[in-house]
C-alpha cells in the first residue's frame, strides 16, 4: 500500500460507522501513533518516517472501533450561526445578527437573558463573534493575570489569546502567557484557575508542591476547577466548530 503524508482515508466500524483519518509524518515521533483531531472529528496516523505511513495506515484501520467510540464521545458541534445559543462566561447566550450599526455587542436584557448581536453580512458572522470572544477573552484574561501577578509579586511580559488545542495555557522561561480563547465561554472562576496557574509559572517553571501552593495562595479552589475543566473540556473546543 502506498500512502501520503497528509492523505485522508475511510475506514469502517463494527458498528458501520465510517471515520475518518489523516496520516502525517514526524520525524520526532519515535514509534507509529493514533491521536484523535477533536477540531477536525477524524483520527490521525502519525509515522516517524514516510515508509511507515502504510503501517500507520493499517495500524489505525485495525482500530476502526476504539476511533468510532472516542468520536462518538465527542460534544456536538455548536457552531456560530444567528440563532444558535453559546456558552459566554458560563451563561447562555443567544448568537444574532440582528442590531445597529457594524459593531458587535452584549445585551442584557431585563430578565437576564443574553444575546450577542453581530450585525452586518451573514457571511462573515462566525469571524465577528470569534473577533468579539477573542476581545473578550484579551480583557477578562489581562485582568485576572494583573491581579495574580500583583499578589504573586511577579510581571508578565506578555499576554496572548490563542486557538489551542493542547493546553489552555502557557508560559515561557522569558514572561511570556499565552491562553486559549474558548476560556472566555466557560464560568469566571475556571478562566481565573487558568490565569492563575499560568501567573505560578512565572516563579515555578514545574508543577512541583512550591507550584501548587503559589496558586493556592491565588485561587484556592483550583482542585474543583481544575477538575471541572478536564469534564467540560471538550465541550468548550465544540463552541465555534
């Protein structure tokens, strides 16, 4: 069998679900891997060499259950359409397109209910709700990292918001936070866990006991939101997609 770095092949399960994989090479990956692509919804069959992509290839296909079982756990997409309802800092927001001007906004309206109106072509609705959640998510993250760093008695260099998939944070040795954006659709309090676990970076480059009690001493309830962003995880990366 002859296979391509990026090919995409369907294989199907016992359960006669077809699914979807991508076969890569990466040449730091020491053995032949099978990852699931959560953004995309398909499987990916890495090899370290591209004479092991067939292998990769059959590797996976002989796995065809085990992707349909971890595909099927995945939460349904909830893409940015007008109508569609999101979560936004932990509450239920209804996408629209209607509303003045050019400008996306947040309107609260008497009995708590909350829409973000994104008026202008319907076309390009999805990229002014990403843009608007993105600020967001700059102004809500650059406060929670300003009120660690100041009891922490650090300083961060700088602060960027990200599409990541990995993680949903990271630090560098030079300053330098780096965060997802979809934290500004969960609860308050799991952004500010993040925010705060990023800022003990900045004095613990590890997550060693001397790391854990300088985010205690910011946010002591870290176990529950650490705890509630591994169940909820998924379900954020579904917002948007």
């Amino acid at each position: 069998m002859f296979a391509e770095n990026g090919q995409k092949m369907a294989v199907t399960a016992r359960s006669g679900r077809k699914v979807g994989i991508r076969l890569e090479v990466n040449p730091r990956a020491r053995r032949l891997i099978l990852r699931i692509d959560e953004k995309n919804r398909e499987a990916v069959a890495v090899a370290p060499r591209q004479r092991d992509l067939a292998a990769a290839a059959a590797f996976a296909a002989e796995r065809a259950d085990w992707i349909a079982a971890r595909l099927a756990q995945l939460p349904d997409t909830r893409p940015f359409e007008p109508g569609a309802l999101i979560p936004l800092r932990g509450e239920d927001c209804v996408l629209s397109l209607d509303g003045p001007g050019r400008v996306a906004r947040l309107v609260a309206a008497d009995d708590g209910t909350l829409t973000l109106s994104a008026p202008g072509a319907e076309e390009t609705f999805g990229a002014r709700v990403t843009r608007y959640l993105k600020k967001a998510a700059t102004s809500d993250l650059g406060d929670a990292v300003e009120r660690h760093t100041e009891a922490l008695g650090v300083s961060a260099k700088r602060i960027s918001v990200k599409d990541t998939r990995s993680r949903w944070g990271s630090c560098t040795s030079d300053g330098r936070l780096s965060f997802s954006w979809r934290l500004v659709c969960a609860p308050p309090e799991i952004l500010d866990y993040v925010a705060a676990h990023e800022c003990a970076h900045l004095l613990e480059m590890n997550h060693s006991d001397r790391f854990w009690a300088h985010v205690s001493r910011v946010c002591p309830d870290w176990h529950h939101h650490r705890k509630w962003l591994r169940k909820h995880g998924q379900a954020l990366h579904a917002v948007g997609e």
